[in-house]
C-alpha cells in the first residue's frame, strides 16, 4: 500500500508541476487567458487530490531512496517548443499513470482519464499558436545552413553519418535536396534525416517537393524560380510552415518578399559545380540584399572558409553551404570551424 501511495504522489507532483509549467506558457508567452485558466483548472484539480490525503502521500514519500532521482534528462537544446513539448507529455504521461495505479477508486479513474482527453486537445491548441508566434521566429538565429548532396557518399550509413556529424558541429538548419533521386527514396531517406534533425533541434527544410516536405511534417520547404509559388506552397503546408526561396537578381528578391517568403536564398555568389551554367551573382548582389531585404537571407554557392569573409563583409551575416561541409573529411569539424568563424566576425546583423 505504501509504494502504491509513492507512485501516486510522485506522478501528482509531476502533473501539478507540469500544468505550472504549461500554464505560465499560455500566460506570459502566449497572453492567452482561456487557455491559461484551462490549464490552471487542471492543475487545481490535480491539487485538490493532493490536500485529500496530504499527510498519507507526505509519509510514504521517499526521496532520499528513490533509484530514479538521478537519472538525468538528455540533453537537448533548450528552447520553448521543446519545454512545451516535454511539459505536455510529462503531464499526459502522469495522469495515465494515475488512473492505472486509482482502478479501486472509479471516480478517480474518469477524472484522471478526463483531464487527459483535456490535455490531448490543449496539445493541439498550443502548439499551433506556438508555431504561429515562435516558428519563423526561430529563423532569426540562424547562420549557418547546410544543403545536403548525397551522391559522392557510397552509401546511405555514411551519408547519414555525415549529417549526423555536420549537425552535431555546429549547423543549425538543413535541407535535404536531392534533385535525382526517385520521390519514395527521397521520403524514406527524409525520414531518417528528420530524426536526426529532432535529436540535435535544428530546423528541417526539403527542398523543391512540397509534396514530400507535407508527408515528412517538416518545418519547411526550399523553392526554386521555377517551382511552387509561396502561396501554394503555404496552402499545403499550413500558415506556420517556413517557406524559402532561390533568388538570383533584386527583382526575384522583391517578388519573394512580396509573396510571403520567410527567407531567401542569394546566390551562387561563387561559381559551383552544384550550380553549373549558371553565372555566379558575385558580392555586388549580395551587397544589394543587404541594404534592400529585411527578411533573413543566406548566401550560397561556393562559399568555404576562405572566402566567408567577403560575404560578411558584403553585408549579409547567413551563409549556406554544401561542399564546405558535405565533402570534408570531417563535417563535424569543417561546421565547428565554419561556425567559430562565423562567431567571431564583427560584421553586424544587417538582415533578418
């Protein structure tokens, strides 16, 4: 009876504390009344349990041999998706575990399992405004974009090895572009890439296939001149997707403003082999973008830590790249050292 009232007060402690946490989200980032008073009239629900039999539950508590105490939390990137997301289910996780652990007290039972269904709706509900306010916001911190090339890889584990070894030096948004690749290869390998995006917390983009960045849920897509226009692409995604651009000239830069983009991209600024015909735009177009466009903008083509500088300097402080890291014999460290720099540049935030 004892470790029954353990399991009981450990799970209303940590769904009392996660509807705190919820709450104060729906308060002061979301300023959401109703859903602030949702929330604190679960976590009321949840206390009122705890004072019927306050002094039981205090008795059986025993932290000091409790063999889960230490266990520590992986660790993630702190940002406020990931608290959202960690707080929710913690709090659904708890109330399933206490109608489990209330099957003698039937009353018990349909409230925990009410608040849940409660919870499940909530979930909804707040991750939507969430990525309403947050979403493209997150495209403000964002530096260094890696695009991925999979061809010179011999094989998928590699490919994924050196992603996995890109994002864990430093990226922190990726695109998977594969522009050959038969479309359900693309969907399984984006799955996998995904998880891989999940794990580290950086932002996941396809590029070209709305169709394929719907299906994997990704955060956004990658559109060239000649693919969907952003309205569209936004009807299928869903209004808090990110949607980006290739621009190569100022009236391209205008337009995708004009339609709603989230960020553009500029270039090639070098020539490229993953460009090739195409005339490389050169830093006088990036100066350009700088001075014109308040939308987050990245540079790419041929860009490397040799000439990085240049386009800092030229004005824009967001570069993307895919030989640089792709082709390294250490993706982990060709993104540290890509990233170090970036940090260290002097260059002010001139866009986004």
């Amino acid at each position: 009876m004892k470790n029954l009232k353990r399991i009981t007060d450990a799970n209303l402690n940590r769904a009392a504390e996660a509807a705190r946490v919820l709450e104060e989200i729906a308060r002061f980032l979301l300023d959401d009344k109703d859903l602030s008073e949702k929330l604190k009239h679960i976590r009321h629900k949840i206390n009122s349990l705890q004072e019927e039999a306050y002094e039981d539950y205090l008795h059986a508590r025993d932290t000091e041999n409790d063999v889960g105490v230490d266990i520590a939390n992986s660790d993630n990137r702190i940002n406020i998706e990931n608290i959202f997301k960690a707080n929710i289910k913690r709090l659904q996780q708890a109330l399933r575990t206490l109608a489990e652990y209330s099957q003698t007290n039937k009353q018990n039972v349909v409230l925990f399992e009410k608040l849940r269904y409660e919870t499940y709706t909530l979930e909804k509900i707040i991750w939507d405004r969430l990525k309403e306010k947050y979403g493209r916001v997150k495209l403000a911190d964002k530096k260094l974009y890696l695009v991925t090339n999979s061809d010179k890889f011999n094989s998928e584990d590699d490919f994924l090895n050196a992603i996995a070894s890109a994002l864990e030096g430093g990226v922190d948004i990726l695109q998977l572009r594969e522009k050959t690749m038969p479309a359900k290869k693309v969907l399984e390998l984006g799955r996998k890439v995904k998880q891989l995006c999940l794990q580290y917390d950086v932002t996941f983009i396809v590029n070209d296939r709305v169709d394929i960045a719907a299906l994997l849920q990704a955060d956004g897509v990658h559109l060239g001149q000649d693919d969907l226009d952003v309205k569209s692409a936004r009807e299928i995604l869903g209004a808090n997707a990110i949607v980006g651009v290739s621009t190569h000239a100022p009236q391209q830069a205008l337009k995708a403003v004009e339609d709603g983009a989230d960020y553009i991209g500029v270039g090639p600024v070098f020539a490229t082999p993953t460009k090739q015909g195409r005339t490389p735009v050169g830093l006088e177009y990036v100066e350009w973008v700088s001075k014109n466009i308040d939308i987050p903008a990245f540079a790419i083509g041929g860009i490397d830590l040799e000439n990085f500088q240049q386009v800092f300097e030229a004005g824009l402080n967001r570069i993307a790249v895919v030989r640089a890291i792709m082709n390294a014999k250490s993706p982990q460290l060709a993104a540290e050292e890509l990233w170090e720099n970036i940090q260290k540049t002097n260059v002010p935030l001139k866009c986004g």
